[in-house]
C-alpha cells in the first residue's frame, strides 16, 4: 500500500495508492504534532488539495478524542483584496469552514490574516512578527503552478518573509480559467523564510501534474527559479506524502531526462 520514495536531502517521502489514504497519512503527521504538543502552533494550507486532508484529520481526532483547543492556528496566505463574508475564494472564510470550526479552535488561537486591510504591507509586517513570535511546529503545504508553495511565485528569495506578492499569469489563469473564481492579482503570503523556519513541514500533492512540479522541484536546481525546492535546503524536516499518479508522474519525467 505504501510505497518509501528514497531521496538523498528529503527526509521522508511516502506514496500512497488512493487519495483518501495519502489524506489519511498526511492527518496522522498532523495529529501527532497535536499528540506530541497539544498546544503545538500549526500553519495551514488551504486549497482542493487539503480538503480530504482535513476531512480526515477531523474524523480521526475525533474517533481518537484529540484535541486541538489548545493548538494555535496560522495561514500560509490570503488573497488581496478578499472578504471572508463575501468572497468565495477567501482563504480565510476556507479555514473558518474546513479548519477552525470543524476542529474547534478557539478564536483567540485563530491567526487570520487580513484581505480586506487598505494597507497589505502592513498586514504582511503584523503577521510576519506574530509569526516570528510564535515558533511553528508544522507547515502544512501544497504545491502549485510555477512550483509555488504558499504564493511564493518563481523568482522569490529563499530569505523571503511575509510579504504582498503579485501572482504569476500561471497561478492567475488557474483560479480564473480552470478553478473559474474571480480572484484578484495579489496576495499576502508567508515567505519562503517563515516557511522553511517551521519545526517540520509536511507537503501533500495528488495527480499527475503535481508529480510533475514535484519532479522540477526535488530533481531540478535547488534556486529561487523553483519556490518549492528551497525544501531541499531543510530535507531533514521534511515529509512529503503524494499519492501514486503523482509518483508515475515523476517516474516518467525521471526516465525522460536519463
Ligand atoms: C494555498 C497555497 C497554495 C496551494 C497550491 C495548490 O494556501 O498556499 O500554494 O497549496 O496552489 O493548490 P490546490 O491544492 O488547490 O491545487
């Protein structure tokens, strides 16, 4: 059922045969970070890729009666402009829905960036201190178009923090073209620098496209070109859970490039 993927600077890599499974294994990191510490600080991806994840994280923390009151929960990004009561593609209103309520998180636990400030570069300064104040446990990540992880777009420094970023043309024909939201250019993200800080990261990825930004990200240069790579520099911290189309994907484009 599971298969290891061995990777000379990721720790652990993990495929599994179906996506609810890889949901499953990637709950289990999630829940032993609450087990380990149940006041852990645990930054969440958003996106189609963590909704069976923490569908499942919900199911087994309460089949398993873990409790995440006292955990404190972050975001890795937040569109700009986006009002969580308004707008469908909030990441916030996301994490309200999927995260803090089906967990129950208490709101003064709940670090929410904000779309809707006039000042985005404020707002990025606020969280990237509340963020360096608050050590992280884990980083839950997706990958996406350019090797994006959070929006950190192709080109952004490793050193990067919190910051306004401009969306690629990429990541923008996505949400608009295929994902058809009214998303806006801009966002607020953690930086590759937050990111790569965390105690331990877990990235989830399922299909073949993402096997293949994986592949770029995990067999390509390790540069600013590819956001994703920058995992490489801290492998040791890393799991990488995916599911078996995406790893095909990379096992094609391997056999391509030998
Ligand atoms: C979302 C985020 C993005 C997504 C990536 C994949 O908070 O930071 O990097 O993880 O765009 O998105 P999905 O899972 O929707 O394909």
């Amino acid at each position: 059922m599971k298969q290891s993927i061995y990777h000379p600077e990721i720790a652990r890599i993990e495929s599994w045969e179906t996506i609810p499974l890889v949901a499953v294994a990637a709950a289990n990191v999630i829940l032993e970070t609450v087990q380990t510490d149940p006041r852990a600080h645990i930054t969440y991806a958003t996106g189609e890729t963590m909704i069976p994840v923490y569908m499942a994280t919900e199911g087994i923390a309460q089949q398993k009666r873990i409790s995440f009151q006292d955990t404190t929960a972050s975001h890795l990004d937040e569109y700009w402009p986006a009002d969580p009561c308004r707008d469908e593609f909030s990441f916030v209103k996301y994490l309200r829905e999927r995260v803090f309520e089906p967990l129950r998180i208490p709101q003064a636990q709940r670090y929410e960036m904000s779309g809707t400030t006039d000042d985005p570069e404020k707002e990025a300064r606020r969280y990237d201190a509340l963020l360096s104040e608050n050590p992280v446990a884990l980083a839950i990540l997706g990958i996406g178009p350019g090797c994006h992880m959070g929006f950190n777009e192709r080109g952004t420094s490793f050193e990067q923090r919190t910051h306004l970023a401009r969306l690629s043309g990429e990541t923008i024909h996505r949400d608009r073209n295929e994902r058809n939201l009214s998303t806006p250019e801009h966002a607020i993200t953690q930086g590759i620098g937050n990111i790569l800080d965390a105690q331990r990261i877990l990235m989830v990825a399922f299909g073949v496209q993402k096997g293949e930004y994986l592949f770029e990200a995990l067999y390509g240069s390790i540069s600013s070109d590819c956001p994703t790579s920058a995992l490489r520099t801290v492998g040791e911290k890393v799991t990488i859970v995916i599911d078996t189309e995406a790893a095909s994907a990379m096992e094609t484009m391997e056999r391509a490039s030998a």
